[in-house]
C-alpha cells in the first residue's frame, strides 16, 4: 500500500507547479506570429511559383524581452528552395527583413 502511494504522489513531487510554457515563449511565440502574417502577404503577391509545393519551416530565437531573430526556410521535399531571415521587434510590433 506504501508503494502504491509513493507511486501515485511521485510525479507531482517532480513536475514543477505553475509551470507556462507562454510566459518562457512569449518572445518567440509573438515573433513567428508576426513573421507568418508578414510572410504569408509577401507570398499571395509572388503568383509565379507553385504554393502547394513549397513548405516553410519557421524558427525562432529569442534575443531579449522585446527582440528575437526569426529564420523561414522554404522546402520542396528534401530540397530547400529559399532561406530568408528576420528581425522583429515584438514591443513595438515591428518585422525587418535581413539582406545577405
């Protein structure tokens, strides 16, 4: 019976109480939000190529309270088409565009 009860009590021994996964993303989460709806009108404009083809990947990182760098990678099966990254400020809800 002991060990019945330490098994059921253990994980809520070792899972941290109040733990949110959108306070410790927030930046990142803000920061791809912004870049999909910035991306998303960039590509309606671009008619030439074929969208069903391609598949972004976004991934963000986060650099302080109010910034983070955002890379959109396009594929097309195993081969990457297009790499484009970002700078966006999520305070002031501002998304530059970074030239290589």
């Amino acid at each position: 019976m002991k060990k019945l009860i330490t098994f059921i009590l253990f994980p809520f021994l070792v899972i941290p109480f109040g733990a949110e996964a959108n306070e410790n993303f927030s930046v990142e989460i803000e920061a791809l939000t912004l870049v999909m709806e910035r991306y998303k009108e960039d590509n309606e404009s671009n008619i030439e190529l074929d969208i069903e083809d391609k598949k972004p990947s976004y991934m963000a990182l986060k650099q302080d309270e109010c910034n983070a760098t955002v890379e959109v990678t396009e594929k097309a099966g195993l081969e990457v088409i297009n790499t484009e990254s970002f700078d966006v400020n999520v305070c002031k809800k501002e998304v530059f565009k970074i030239i290589n």
